[in-house]
C-alpha cells in the first residue's frame, strides 16, 4: 500500500522541483493553460483538437525528461565533456521539435 500511496507523491514533487527550477517548464505550463479553452472551444473537429492538446502533452514530457537528463549529468561532473553536451544538446532538440509539433498542431486549427 506504501508504494501506492509513494509513487504518485514522487511524481508530483518531480513536477514541482521542475516547475521552481526551470522557466522553460513554467512558460510551456502557462502557455498550454492559457490556450487549452480556446482549443476546446473552437470550431474545429476533435481529432484537430485532440492532436493539439496531445501535443502540449508532449512538450511538457520532453521537457521533463530534458531537465531530468540535465540534472543528471549535471550530478555527475560540472566540467565541459564532450558526450554531456551532446546528450543535453541531444534533449533540447527533442524538446524544440516537440514544440514545433504544437505550433503545428495549433496552425492547423486555428488557421487552416
């Protein structure tokens, strides 16, 4: 029972330790908040919306695992290695082209 109770505690203080520490995080929080009623409500069919807010799921998933990354090699040494900076640059990319799909995903229905 512990461990039920235990796990989703963990996840949650993952993303509060996330929402403190990284403004990348809080920005595509707030702006996902903000534009989830108008994806809700516009006149658009529901797999158009559904992608939409999929997609700010995604951004914020690879964002997680972006900081999750980070801070681990971060534990691990503070100097300039090569292959850290890959793996971090690596990420961000994940997190840019998770970002494109929402900007995507928004044009589609808010424009086409």
């Amino acid at each position: 029972m512990t461990k039920i109770i235990e796990t989703p505690l963990n996840s949650l203080n993952g993303l509060i330790l996330t929402w403190k520490s990284e403004w990348a995080f809080r920005l595509e929080v707030i702006v996902s908040v903000l534009i989830a009623p108008f994806v809700v409500f516009v006149q658009a069919d529901k797999t158009s919306k559904m992608f939409v807010l999929f997609s700010f799921a995604l951004v914020l998933i690879t964002e997680l695992l972006n900081t999750s990354l980070e801070k681990a090699n971060d534990a691990r040494t503070q100097q300039q290695e090569p292959l850290i900076k890959f793996s971090k640059d690596a990420a961000s990319s994940a997190v840019f082209i998770a970002l494109c799909l929402a900007g995507i995903s928004l044009l589609n229905v808010f424009v086409f």
